[in-house]
C-alpha cells in the first residue's frame, strides 16, 4: 500500500514538473517568437529608412543636376529668343523696303530707258525669280516663328526641370495639382508618346499646400510605370477630380496588368517584377511614403491582360503645415 502511494506522489511530481518545464518552454518560445517579430519588424524599418535615404540623396543629386542644367540652357535659349525677336522686327524692315523696289520696278518698266538700265532691270527681276525672293520674303516670318515657338518650349522644359529639382524644399506651399501633373507629362513625353496615346480630364481642384517637387516625383513613377506596363502601343487615362474634401488623381493604362499576390508587394521595398538594370524596387514604396507623408493615400487596381488603375487621394489642406 505504501508502494503504491509513493507511487502516486512520485507521479505527480514527475507530472507537475512536466507541466511546469511545459509551461517554461512555451513561455520561452513565446518570448523567442515576440523578439524574432521585434527584430523582424525593426530590420524592415530600417531597411525602409534606407531605403528613403539612398533616394532621397538620388533625387537631391538629380535635382542639383537639374538646376545646373536648367541654369546652362536658360541662358543661350534667352539669347536665340531675343535675336530672333529681333530678327523678326529686322524682317519687316526688309520686306517694307523690298515693296519699295517692287514699286519702283514696276515704275521704270513704263518709263523709256537706255539698253544699260533695261538690261539691269531684267537682270533684276532674273534674280529674283531665280532666288524665289517672293517666297523667302513670306517665308521668313513663319521661319522665325517656328523659332520662338521653340525656344518657348525650351523654357517650358527648363521651368520643368527647375521644378524637379526643387525636390528638397523643406516647407509646403501651395500647389496646383492639375499644373503639377501637367508638368510632368511634358518631362516624360518623349518617352510616352512613342508607347501610347494620353488623355487627360481634368477637374476643377481647390489649392492645397504640400511638396510640388514631391509630388511630381509621384506622379512621374506612375507615368513611368504605366509605359513600361504597355508591350505595343496603348493608351494612358488621366483623371483628377474634386470629392468630399478630398482630391482625386487616377492614372489607369491598358498595360499587362497585376495579378493580386504581385499587387499585394507592390509598395514594399526593393519589390520589382521588372528585368535586373530596369527598375530598383524603390518608385512605388517612394510614392507611397510621399502620399502618406502629404496625409493621403494611393490605391491600385488591376486585371491581367487589361491594365491597371492607381488612385491617390489628397485632403485639401488650407495652409501650409510640415507633413506628418
């Protein structure tokens, strides 16, 4: 009997020791997992931390790039305008003077004259047919308009790049987000208009205060990544509207599209599904970052083999502040 009691007591002392060093264990790997989590979760913030860094010092070279090249072409581009401003002034001038001549042309052609004047006369009007003067005197005003149209558009894409380099402002102000977008697709039209045509509706916004160079780095991911979506040649929507507090700006291509485990990664670091020296990873986890800094939010949507649709949503900010 006594056996058979120390039997029972051994047992369960064996069990409650079991049940403890269960129990310590447990306890332990709970406490393992939680650290392994912290760890997990503190390696992908700084991860993303660098990742913001290493662009931000990539878009502060660009923009320092940018301003120089901006500087180095505004000024030859103000000369070339201004000559030809004056050029053109210079043109009618001629041209008034030429009407003389052709007046008095026209003039000694009814008069009598000696062999020697007729013969310069005809020499005269030979050269003139011959070099097409009529022409080159109408000519010379659409010559030198094309000109300034052209500088005029050198100073658009300066005023672009001047823009962009202001990536680093470190205050908010005010910005047109229809303007902004509109800049930007002047920046990236030489690379869009050989992938895809681009309709753009806008709406009527109210002013909000955030980064304007931010903000175009944004919008000029999402262009980016829609033509390089688009195998042959499609079509780009860009919409912006006005709705409960909040500004709207979607951008849908009829690119290959996502499948929804790719669309669920898109905004992490260093995720890409583009070929290695094409893309880094950083654009869309950038954007998104962007976003959330001016207090909104983007979302995407996509069917494969159609396209894909990104919406980003800004509330309205009435005065400048710094972003969250």
């Amino acid at each position: 009997m006594d056996d058979i009691i120390d039997y029972k007591a051994a047992y369960s002392r064996q069990k409650k020791a079991r049940e403890k060093a269960e129990d310590l264990l447990e306890n332990r790997s709970r406490e393992l997992y939680d650290t392994n989590r912290s760890l997990r979760q503190a390696y992908d913030k700084l991860r993303d931390q660098k990742a913001q860094l290493l662009h931000q010092e990539k878009l502060a070279s660009i923009g320092q790039l940018s301003a120089g090249v901006a500087h180095e072409i505004n000024n030859p581009t103000s000369f070339v305008k201004s000559n030809l401003t004056t050029l053109k002034r210079y043109g009618a001038s001629i041209k008034a003077v030429l009407r003389t001549y052709d007046d008095l042309l026209l003039q000694l052609e009814k008069e009598s004259l000696t062999p020697e004047v007729s013969a310069c006369l005809n020499a005269t009007r030979t050269a003139a047919e011959e070099y097409d003067v009529a022409y080159i005197v109408e000519d010379i005003d659409s010559l030198i308009d094309d000109g300034i149209d052209g500088t005029e558009r050198i100073h658009d894409i300066v005023q672009n790049l001047k823009n962009f380099a202001r990536i680093d402002d470190k205050e908010e102000e005010q910005v047109d987000i229809n303007a902004c977008i509109e800049n930007t697709l002047k920046l990236v039209s030489s690379e869009l208009k050989y992938k895809c045509e681009v309709a753009i509706e806008f709406g009527e916004l109210p002013p909000t205060y955030g980064f304007p160079g931010h903000l175009q780095q944004v919008f000029l991911n999402l262009f980016v990544n829609a033509s390089q979506a688009i195998d042959d040649f499609g079509r780009i929507d860009v919409a912006t509207c006005y709705e409960e507090e909040q500004i709207l700006v979607m951008v849908s291509d009829t690119g290959r599209g996502m499948e929804e485990e790719i669309i669920k990664d898109i905004f992490n670091p260093f995720f890409t599904t583009k070929e290695v020296g094409v893309g880094t990873g950083l654009g869309l986890s950038i954007s998104h970052g962007i976003i959330k800094k001016h207090g909104g939010a983007i979302e995407v949507t996509s069917t494969p083999g159609r396209g894909t649709t990104f919406v980003i949503s800004l509330p309205v900010k009435p005065q400048a502040s710094t972003g969250s």
